[in-house]
C-alpha cells in the first residue's frame, strides 16, 4: 500500500496553531512548573545555610543530638576563634557525630569545624597529640591550646554487666566531652586541686580522674612533709581514703590553711586505724565521725538485700540540687555516719547533703560484725554520710566538704557506676573552686528500645489491615459505581 504524500502546510497554519488554547495552556503549565521549580530552588538553598538546629528536628526519646543549655551558653558566648578539627577518612563519617557537629556550628561564628582526612594529611593530628588516633575523632584547638577527643572517648561502652547478663550498654558522651574541650581550651587560668600524699592514699579511679579533668580542674601531688603549708596557688585540697594518720604538724598546716578561706574535699573509709589528729581537725568544725558501719533499717534507703548499701536522702544545696533535681540518686556502700555538734560557733554552717532514715544504726564492730540485724549496743540514727561545711573569715569562705566512703567511686560496681556519684564528687569540687557551672552534661544512651506487640493485638490488628479496610475501599467504589450509573 502506498505511504500517503507530505503535504505542505497551508499559509498561517504554523502562526495559527500557536493562538490555540491547547498551546495557551500548555505554555502556562510549562511556566507554573518553571516558577515551582525556581522556588524549591531557593528553599533549598535558604534552608542549607540555616543552622542544624533549624532544620533538623531530633526525635530521638534520649534527644542524642539537641544541645544542653550549658552548651549553648558556652558555645554562643565565644570570644576566641575555635576550630574542630574532625579526624576521619572521607567516605567514613559518623552520621551522629556529624548532626551534633553542624548543630555546634550554627551555636557561633566563631566555631569552625574542618575535616581532615588521615590518608591526606597522615601528619597532621601529630602536632596536636602523641595518642593513638582513630576514626571519626576530635582535636579542639584555639591559640596555642588544644584538647584531643579520641572516638572511644565519644562513644563509651559498659562492660560491668558483660560476664554477669552477657550484655552491653553504649552511650553517647559527644556533647560532653566536645563542650568541655571548648571550655578547657578557651579558658585562660584553670584550678587547681592538689591531692594529698604520704599516708596510704587511695589513688584515683581511672574514670573519676578522667572526669575530674574534663571539667578542667589541674590535678597535682602534694606532700606536706616537703612543705612548709598547702601552696598559695591551690584552689582546694583533696584527701582521699588516707589510711593512716596526719602528723600534728600536717594537720596544722592544713587548718591554717583552712582559717584563710582553704577548701578541702575529705573522703574517708571505715579503719581500725586512730586517726586523732584528722578527726580532732573535722571536730573544729563541728563534723565527728560515729563509731563503725552504718546499716540501714529503712529498706527504701538501700539497695534491695544489700543493707549496707545505703540510698540516701539528698537535700537541697549547690552541690546536690543538679542531682536531685534530675531525679538521679546516690549510692553509698559501706560507709560511715557523721553526727554534727549541737552548738557551732559564730559564722560556723555545717549542711548535711546526704543522710539515713531514722531507722539507720551503726555497728562498732566494723567490718567483725556477724548479723547485720540491730543488736544492742549498735548506735542509734539518723546519720549524715556527706556534708558541706562553710565560714567566713577574713580572708573569704573556708569550704569543706566531707564523704565517707571511697567505694561510691569504685567504676568496677555496676551498681555504684550507674549513680550520680560521680557528679556529686565533681560538683564538690566545682562548689569549693567556685565554678558551679562547670560542664557537667551527661551521656545519652544508644540502646535500641523495640516496641513488643502482644500475639493477640497482631492478629487483631491483622484482620483490619488486610481484610477489613480492603473490604471497606471496595464496598465504597462499588456504592460509588452503582450511583453513577443509576443518573
């Protein structure tokens, strides 16, 4: 069959087709979408310069990547040009860290972060820190300080209950560490805390040494037998579970030290050792120790079959309203009670921060005792296990604050680990160096909480969603059918 022949168009035909309606409303679809598209354009564009905060929501139940007000304080009131340095290979970056980074950004103008990738720059991170680099870590810097933040630093994993559950918790510490950094490196003069030596101190545990000094607090030795008194420039004093008695002479070094406005963190264990020379200095300020272990007769003050596993009562103070306030408590394992004077002298303030039930006793027979029951001649409570103690001389405010159990502190207890102690323990130390406000912002837990669906709730809502609704939507364009047809 022969094709049809071309045909030329007829004169006008081309000029006429574009007066159409069908070309009229072609060419105003065509403008509306170009108009649409120009528009998403520069949302996007606005909204890419906008600060993290602005554009990205955080619907996480712990809130892993909204900022404490702590953060921004410190953040937005920057006066110095800080840059994060983020350590990681391209390609290899940690999503959350990379939220918590661009919501830190938009904080200030004078925060900058900047990868660096290790292939690229194998040297760089080596004028900074000898440590051991990995992925996805941190190096604050502002003028000649600096502040290394290994990833394992960043995210933290609990072993404590691995060989009792076979489990392990992670948490999320980025905000913590990477604020106190900021703090740390922007900060001209930090305290100083010296720790006292010669006479069987405990050392430190590791992680309590290692918060101590992410809240920027210098730790230094100090032997007072090399001493003629507490250095001038010492902004607190800190004794830790001594194990054997000050000399005389020690002990006045440290109330002269005291009587011109001193601060001293006492942290004491349950000894058979006599210590008369550190616990005639408490008694000058009002603060003696009772005989013995203190057992809980309250069972909502200790640890469920563990009654000297103590759950005090936390009072209002600078030192413990965080905690309180957050609803965190205290654990106290084997520990001592501290009955206050009756009488305090002029300007003399002696607060108890942590105290028993009245149901709490104490036995003398210490670490010998044979029934954790009352028994007679156990001494009656109630106790203080923590105080802070306060007055004004002529020099400022002598501060004080005394605890009775090093094993609050001990990171190898699951159950003391989860506690609050360790805040409790740097917000002493903040209340006597006068930085209240110190970063104290805690981790935020990675655990994946699955919602748990009874097996009758499945097969009910089953029913619905694969047949009920169904059924309905047919039911509906069916009646819709019928009716059209019926007009």
């Amino acid at each position: 069959m022969a094709l049809p022949k071309w045909k030329k168009p007829e004169k006008g035909a081309v000029r006429a087709s574009f007066r159409t309606r069908a070309f009229h409303a072609g060419g105003y679809s065509l403008a509306a979408a170009a108009v649409v598209i120009a528009i998403a354009v520069v949302v996007n564009l606005v909204a890419g310069a906008l600060p993290a905060s602005w554009t990205r929501i955080d619907l996480t139940d712990t809130g892993l990547y909204s900022l404490s007000s702590q953060t921004q304080q410190i953040v937005s009131g920057l006066e110095d040009e800080v840059t994060v340095y983020w350590i990681v290979q391209d390609g290899y970056e940690d999503a959350a860290l990379e939220q918590l980074l661009a919501r830190y950004e938009g904080l200030s103008d004078r925060l900058t972060v900047e990868a660096r990738d290790p292939l690229v720059y194998p040297s760089f991170a080596q004028q900074y820190t000898s440590e051991t680099l990995y992925n996805n870590s941190l190096i604050v810097a502002c003028g000649d300080r600096s502040r290394y933040i290994s990833y394992y630093d960043i995210y933290v994993t609990d072993y404590s209950s691995y060989y009792t559950t076979g489990t392990t918790s992670t948490e999320f510490a980025g905000e913590g560490e990477l604020t106190a950094a900021i703090n740390y490196v922007t900060s001209d003069d930090l305290p100083r805390v010296y720790t006292l030596t010669g006479h069987g101190e405990s050392g430190l545990p590791a992680e309590l040494e290692g918060a101590v000094e992410d809240d920027n607090l210098e730790l230094a030795e100090l032997s007072l037998l090399t001493q003629e008194g507490v250095p001038e420039d010492a902004d607190a004093l800190l004794i830790y579970s001594p194990q054997s008695d000050l000399s005389s002479g020690e002990a006045e070094m440290i109330l002269t030290y005291l009587q011109g406005g001193g601060k001293l963190l006492l942290v004491t264990d349950y000894t058979d050792a006599d210590m008369p020379n550190l616990m005639g200095l408490m008694e000058e300020y009002g603060a003696s120790l009772a005989d013995g272990i203190v057992i809980e007769g309250d069972s909502s003050h200790y640890l469920q079959g563990y009654s000297y596993y103590l759950l005090p009562d936390v009072s209002t103070h600078a030192i413990t309203s965080p905690i309180s306030e957050g609803g965190y408590y205290v654990l106290m394992p084997i520990a001592q009670g501290i009955q206050v004077a009756d009488e305090l002298r002029d300007g003399l303030t002696v607060n108890q921060l942590l105290t028993t039930s009245d149901q709490a006793y104490a036995k003398p027979d210490g670490y010998g005792i044979t029934t954790y029951d009352k028994e007679e001649g156990d001494i009656d409570g109630p106790f203080a296990l923590g105080v802070a103690i306060s007055e004004e001389v002529e020099d400022g405010e002598t501060g004080i604050v005394w605890l009775t159990t090093s094993q609050m502190f001990s990171s190898s207890d699951p159950w003391t680990a989860a506690s609050a102690n360790t805040d409790l323990f740097l917000n002493a130390l903040g209340w006597m160096c006068e930085q209240e406000d110190a970063v104290s912002i805690r981790a935020k837990s990675l655990s994946t909480e699955y919602l748990t669906v009874p097996a009758s709730s499945a097969s009910t809502w089953s029913l619905i969603l694969v047949a009920a609704v169904p059924l309905a939507f047919l039911a509906c364009g069916a009646y819709v059918t019928v009716t059209r047809r019926k007009r």
